[in-house]
C-alpha cells in the first residue's frame, strides 16, 4: 500500500513542475518515437502507425544473452478531437514477430488525453512510452519498445520553459481475489532542469527514477513482497557548432542508484551504485557517441541487460559479476523518407573488460506514424 501512495506521488510531484521541448536523454531516438497523440484541431481522425525493426545482440557473455528481435508493431485506431482539449484514441495494437506463427501481443488500444492548457496533459489508458520517457539506457532499456511495447495506466506530462518532467504508473498485472500471481506495477520520472550559459552554449541539470512492485492484500500467492528503485542524477553540457561537418557536441555525467526496499530482501544485492558518463556528436541525421559504464553491486528494475551485476542470461541465471565495467562506442543514421516515416540504422560495439571481449549490436528500423482526418466537422 505504502509503494503505491509513492509511485503515485510521482504525479503530485509533477504538477509542481515545468517543461520546455524536450532533449534525449542519452542520445536522439525521436525517429523512432511510436507517437500516438492527434492533431489539436477538432475532427475525427484515423491514426495509423507502423514500426519495422531488426535488432540483433551478438553477446556471447553471461551477464546479457545474444538474441536477434525482428518484426514488425502497427497501430490503426479512431480518434476524436471534440475540442476543450480532449483527445480520445480507440483501435487495435498488434506485434508481429517474424519466424513465428502467432502474434507477440495483439491487444486494444484505448487511451484518453486531456490537455486543460497550452503546457500539461494528462494520460489515461495506453501511455506515451516506452521511448518517449526518454530515460538512460541503465535505468530504461531501449528494448522495452521492441518487446513490451504498450505501457497502460496513468501519466503526467508537462511542457513549458523551466523543466523537463515526465511522470507515469504502468498497470503490468491487474490482481483479484485468491490470484495465484501477484499484481505488478511500475512507474518512473524523468525531470530535466535547463541552465542557459550562453547563445551556443547550454546544461541540463538531470533526475530519473523508476521503480517497481509486486505484492497485494488479497493474493493467493507466496511469493513474497517485492519493491525496489534506480535513480539518476547527473549533468548535460550541450555546445550547438557552427562548422560544415559537426552541429552538436554533448557530455553528460550521471551517478545511477540501485535499492531493495523489500521487507523480506530477495534481489541478489540489496543496494548497488553506477557511474555512467558519455560523450556524443552529432551533425544533421547522423550521431557518434562514447558511453562509459563503472558500477557495483548494480541491478535494476527497468534497464539494459548489459548493466547488471547479476545475469540475466538463459544458461547462467546464478552468475554474479559484481564489478561491471564497459565502454560502449554507438552510431546512429538518419534516413527521412518524407514528412512521416524514417529509417534508422545503429551500430553499438562495446568492449567488456571482465570478460576480455568486443561484442556488439547493430539494429535496422522504418517507421512510419500519421494521422489522417476523416471528419473536419463534428455534429
């Protein structure tokens, strides 16, 4: 009960905030934003989405396992704009996993929005995320967007000049009467704070967290209680380039923490500590950035499986590493293919020196995301 009072402060917390245009996190994955907010005019539309991706881990370490995603993620809803500033969305998400039969998720899409001003809007049902959060990959894995697409529950966001802010509750697992499965839930934060230091020249003062719980009062299950949370807290010093080749060179420096707040502790650490600084360039469409990662004794409820202490691999669940050192190199690319599609190719050799080993990731993604009027008139 006292989590849930906590991960729903996080929406208190918001509304004490302000936000400007929003700025990545760790590096740019606009294009690849699953976007499901409607034009504010008034009218009836049809809001259709379409993300193909291809990501293939070449991991052969027993922290994080090697695998390839590759498939596709389509949205095709109906929304109303009836004015005032709500927006309603309802239509049918499906996930399809190419190699396979079936399909990953194929589930309603139902979402209300409501912006009472210019600045705020408040998000009930399908969630902007998981991209969308904006969050360092150690905190919030880039691949949640490949494999739990859909985030449901309830979400603030903020947008003015003074701050950043980002804050949900994700509903994982719905709970009734004599369940054999605990509820699960989950949620996070994202406030960013913008020190102007010069016409070229800008900080972003950075604080995340996320967290998680599974528990519940009316549960037949005796799988004990479970709460944890990372945090994040750092700086981003950004300076725009006027040269021919490079407009963007960026540093950013976080301190990321790991805590079990579970009465009866069951994570294999109950407390852990990261240090992750990178350092980025970018020109128009095209991103090269430098990630060194230094943690201990570090898990997490929401991040990459690279960042871990302990593996989260098929054939070696009980291995511990509780040192972690990488230094991870990524490219980005970036194709327009109009004014509503893109494709993106990244490339992400890293080296990890407790294994001795380069190893890398390389991904391919089209995406396309629009929406089409059908009524200019509502009766």
């Amino acid at each position: 009960m006292k989590t849930r009072i906590a991960l729903a402060a996080l929406l208190a917390l918001a509304s004490l905030l302000a936000h400007r245009p929003q700025a990545s996190a760790q590096f740019d994955n606009s294009a690849l934003f699953f976007q499901r907010s409607l034009p504010e005019r008034q009218g009836l539309y049809l809001r259709a989405n379409s993300l193909f991706f291809n990501k293939n881990n070449e991991y052969f370490n027993r922290i994080a396992d090697g695998y390839t995603l590759f498939g596709n993620q389509s949205l095709l809803a109906v929304g109303l704009v009836p004015g005032h500033g709500l927006e309603l969305l309802a239509g049918v998400f499906a996930q399809k996993d190419f190699g396979t039969t079936g399909w990953r998720h194929l589930q309603p899409e139902l979402r209300v929005r409501w912006r009472p001003d210019s600045l705020s809007q408040l998000i009930l049902g399908t969630l902007d995320g998981p991209l969308l959060h904006q969050m360092l990959e150690p905190v919030y894995d880039f691949e949640r967007a490949l494999e739990l697409p859909q985030e449901w529950g309830l979400q603030y966001r903020r947008a003015g000049r003074l701050a950043q802010l980002d804050a949900w509750i994700a509903w994982d697992r719905m709970l009734y009467p004599g369940d054999s499965l605990q509820e699960r839930m989950g949620g996070g934060l994202r406030a960013d704070l913008p020190l102007a230091l010069g016409e070229r020249l800008s900080a972003l003062a950075q604080a995340q967290l996320t967290g998680m719980h599974r528990g519940g009062q009316i549960d037949a299950s005796p799988e004990p209680l479970e709460t944890a949370f990372n945090s994040a807290l750092g700086l981003r010093l950004e300076a725009e380039l006027a040269g021919p080749l490079l407009r963007k060179f960026w540093f950013s420096a976080h301190s990321i923490g790991w805590k079990d707040f579970s009465p009866n502790y069951k994570a294999k650490f109950e407390d852990g500590h990261g240090w992750f600084l990178n350092l980025g360039l970018e020109r128009e469409k095209v991103g090269l950035v430098l990630s060194y990662w230094q943690a201990d004794e570090f898990l997490s409820t929401h991040g990459g499986d690279l960042y871990v202490s302990a593996s989260r691999t098929y054939k070696h669940p009980t291995y511990l590493l509780a040192h972690r050192q990488l230094i991870v190199l990524r490219y980005w690319h970036q194709v327009p293919i109009g004014p509503d599609a893109s494709l993106v190719s990244r490339f992400e050799p890293h080296y990890d020196p407790a294994f001795r080993r380069f190893e890398f990731s390389m991904g391919l993604y089209l995406n396309f995301g629009r929406s089409f009027r059908l009524l200019d008139e509502l009766p």
